[in-house]
C-alpha cells in the first residue's frame, strides 16, 4: 500500500468512526428544532422561553433539566414533553442544552450601540394628548400586551373601548414600564429588544437591542434612565431614557470577580433614587444609584470610610452589594422602600433584606412557592382594632395565599385557594383582592375574590371549563377590574368592582398582562411594583 493509500485508508476509517456521533448530533437537533426551538430560538440563545447555554443551567443539575423536559416546570410556560419524547430523547435534550454553542454568542457596547434606531420625527412630536386618543384621559389608559399576535392594544379606561393597536417585538415581557408623568411607555422583549413608546401621540420613538436574552427592564423615578437585565449576556444595561442611547454595560459579576450571574429581575426604587438588582446565579442584591450626589462605593479593603483612604468608587451608577446566603429569584419592595421581601426557588423560606444596612433582618415563612413580584399590600384592621399594613402574595406551587404583616414579618394569614396562582391585585377603593389559580389544570379557568378585611374568599368569577382567567387591573378610580380571558381568540372581562358582575368583553388575542398608566406611576398599594 503506498504513503497516499495508507493516508486515504486512515481517513476513511475515522470517518466512518465518527459517523454514529455526527448521526446521534443531527438526531437531537431535530429534536431540539422539533420541540424547543419555537420558545427557546434556534440557536438556543432565548425567545419566549430562556436562553438554553451551559452559563444559563448553572443552578439546574442536568438530571433535573431531563425531569423538566419530562414533566414541564411550576409557574413558566414549559410543557411537559413525556408524552412525546421517551428517557432516551429527554437525556440526548439535556447533554445537548449543556454543551458550548460554538461560535460563542457576542452581544456588547458595539452590537448595542448599532442596533439603536430612532425616529427624529416621532421625538420631535409635541408634549400634550393627540387626536388618535380621541380625547381619552392619558392617565387612564390601559396598555394591554396581546402575545397571541404580537400587538399592544390601548384602551381607553373610561369609555372601556380600545382607541389603538399596534404590532409589537417579538415575546414582550408582561410588565411595561412608564415615564413618572405617564406619556411614554417601555417594552422590554425576550429577545432584548428596548422599544420606547409615545403615548400622546401613538408612535415609536426609538428603539434598541440591549441583550439577547432579557429579564426585564425598569424606568427612574425621575424619568432619565432606563436600565435592562439580561440572561444572556450576563450584564445590566444602563439607558439614556431620552432616546434609548447606551450609556454603560455593567458586567454582573459576584463580589470576587470570579462568577457571572444572570439577573433575576430589576426595579425602580424611585424614593431611594435608585435601582434594585437581583443576581439569579449569585447569592447578591445590588443598588445601582442613579443620584449624582450619592456617596461614594468602597471596594476592597478600606483604611478610613470617613477620609475616603482606601479605593471608592463614584456613587452614581456603581453597584453597591448586599451579600446573603440564598439567591433571591422574585423579590417585593415594602411601601417605604426601606427593604425588600425575597424568595428562591431552592428555599421554602423567604427573607427580609434591609436595603440601608446591606444585610437580612428577618426569615419569612413562606411554604411552597410565593411569587412575591405579583405581591400587594393594603391596610388591614386586626382583632384588636390596630390597622396595620399587610402584603399579600399568591403562591406558584401550591393553593393558598400568604398574607404577611409588614410591621413584625409574620404571617397574618394562609387563605385556601383553588389551586397554585400567579397573579393578584386590587385597589384602595376596592374592598376585594382578586386572584387566579392559572397554575391548576382543573382551576385555571376561575378568578377568586378575597374580601380584605375577613381574610377570606367571598367569590368566584368563572370563565369556560378549560379556558385560563388570570390577570386582573383596576381603572384609575378602581371602578371596574380588567381581566384577561387568557386564549388566542381571547378578551379582556369588564368586571364591576362592587357587584362583581360581568358587564363588558373587549376581544384580544391572549392578553397576558393590561396596565394602568396612573395605578402604575402612582405606586397604588392595590398593584406590584
């Protein structure tokens, strides 16, 4: 055999050597575009379900990611695949998710600052109500994101009509945020994506591509700043709210420097002049202040805080950690903003962060598993005649709602509902907290009315056997309740507030989420924050 055949013989055989894997490669990305790819992108970096890279499954140990795949996961939209993919499939899923895509995904300063389009005519409209809201109180809009089609719908709260609607990015995030005088609003997509909207004049002012795969974004109390949290690349994004400019990427890594971390969820806390961060891979809280005259951050070892001898840091957009034991997955800002109530997943028990003093106060018992995001809070007359503040959170895995006194941390109440629920809210000038059990197979279909001052359920609102009823939000003057019929040929129910009572359907296609503009800029204690 000559030098050439010898070398052709060998190639031949590690070709055919590599044939099963190449073969067993291809079988699973068929599966992986058959089955997850819809949700999760087809490269994996996130869509409507989270990015699937071994730096986004760092607290998922792979056997668990198989019962996932099996079984579906509380309180997201991941299905259950047993029903069509068998143990092998599922295990060829998971060591497919935990491998490196190659080339690694890049999205930085470059890639953010050229993805920003703004529209000088839209920024250039004038500051007061438009005809196109066709003389609607700006104040009393709902802003109502429909993923059934990808469009927002605008309604106006007091005629109960809609008077817009537009196409929206891909996989909006539910929560909108607003400027503090209500005119425009921010969207935050899955896939990164930073829309500003006007309001008054019913146009697209700018937008950017902040992340690939992004939590969520919030808005400054005094309207300058927009900053974003990501999963994908692990950073916060810092925004000039003017015209969604790139002001600085803060790369999210622990107090060491050593691991990065997704984020869990970012919020204004706007009497503190500041951002809240929660670190999703790392046991931290970050304070980002957006005041120009906020004290300088020590990092490091420090010989003198009161000469400033050691090595600090400008104030002002420079994180200032709270380092804690558990991560903090969801978290709840109490009404003075003094602290924060968070909880994890990997935890039944919940904690108490005081955000000035850096450090956990207080242990909340909290069974199952609260989403403390979608917690409100309101005034509550105990046994003894005392009004006291009480927070109260539904509950993603299990059939109850805890109501926490906010004075001494404990619970006040565990109210029995139908079943796990992710979604609360009310009003001041309602008597009633309504909440679903969207989470339950048999139950998804009814909203109940708790009634805040007996602790107890007083009502139910039905919807079809098999249809999803969840989300409600109030009018401004907390008149009527919005609902959403939860289904691609859906609507919103009109409910009176008093009588409880349906009395009007708006169509939309899968409404997951409506917002009012005035109970969000106001902080009413009948919405989360």
């Amino acid at each position: 055999m000559t030098r050439r055949q010898s070398l052709a013989a060998i190639a031949l055989v590690a070709a055919l050597a590599g044939t099963p894997a190449l073969v067993a490669a291809a079988g699973v990305q068929a599966l992986y575009r058959e089955h997850c790819g819809a949700c999760h992108g087809e490269s994996r970096l996130g869509g409507i379900g989270p990015a699937l890279l071994p730096e986004n499954l760092e607290r998922l140990r792979k056997a668990d990611a198989v019962k996932v795949i099996r079984e579906g996961r509380v309180a997201t939209q991941m299905p259950a695949f047993g029903d069509k993919l068998n143990a092998d499939e599922a295990q060829q899923l998971a060591e497919w998710i935990y491998s490196k895509v190659s080339p690694a995904p890049v999205w930085g300063e470059a890639e953010i600052r050229n993805s920003q389009v703004v529209d000088a005519q839209a920024a250039a409209q004038p500051a007061r109500p438009g005809l196109g809201l066709k003389g609607a109180d700006p104040l009393n809009l709902f802003i109502v994101v429909e993923t059934g089609d990808h469009h927002v719908s605008i309604l106006d709260g007091d005629r109960l009509e809609r008077v817009h609607r537009f196409p929206s990015r891909y996989a909006l995030h539910g929560g909108p945020k607003f400027s503090p005088d209500g005119r425009f609003v921010y969207f935050a997509s899955r896939d990164g994506w930073i829309t500003k909207y006007d309001l008054y004049n019913l146009v697209v002012v700018a937008e950017i591509r902040a992340g690939l795969n992004t939590r969520n974004a919030a808005v400054s109390g005094d309207g300058k700043w927009v900053m974003v949290g990501n999963y994908l690349p692990h950073s916060l994004v810092l925004l000039d709210a003017k015209d969604l400019s790139l002001v600085k990427v803060i790369p999210t890594l622990d107090a060491a420097g050593a691991r990065t971390s997704r984020v869990s969820a970012v919020y204004d806390a706007a009497p503190r002049k500041s951002f809240i961060a929660a670190l999703k891979d790392v046991p931290e809280v970050w304070e980002i202040s957006y005041d120009p005259d906020a004290e300088p951050v020590a990092e490091g070892l420090v010989h003198d805080y009161q000469y400033k001898e050691g090595h600090f840091k400008p104030g002002m957009f420079t994180p200032r950690r709270t380092l804690l034991q558990d991560h903090l997955d969801d978290f709840f800002f109490t009404q003075s903003y003094l602290e924060i109530l968070g909880s994890s997943r990997s935890t039944p028990k919940g904690q108490v962060i005081f955000l000035d003093g850096r450090k956990k106060i207080a242990d909340l018992d909290l069974p199952g598993m609260p989403h403390l995001g979608s917690g409100i809070t309101w005034k509550w007359t105990d046994p003894a005649g005392r009004e006291r503040t009480v927070m109260a959170s539904p509950n993603l895995n299990e059939g109850l709602v805890t109501v926490i006194d906010l004075g001494s941390y404990q619970n006040v109440r565990q109210i029995r509902t139908l079943g796990p629920g992710f979604f609360m809210r009310s009003h001041e000038n309602s008597r009633y907290a309504f909440t679903d059990s969207m989470m339950s197979p048999q139950h998804k279909n009814t909203l109940q009315v708790i009634d805040k001052q007996s602790l107890e359920v007083v009502a139910e609102i039905k919807a079809q056997a098999g249809q999803t009823l969840a989300h409600v939000e109030f009018t401004r003057d907390g008149r009527y309740a919005l609902a959403s019929l939860w289904e691609m040929d859906g609507a919103l129910l009109v409910i009176d507030a008093q009588t409880l009572k349906e009395v009007k359907r708006i169509p939309a296609s899968k409404p997951v989420g409506k917002y009012n503009v005035w109970n969000k800029i106001s902080r009413s204690e009948g919405t989360s924050h």
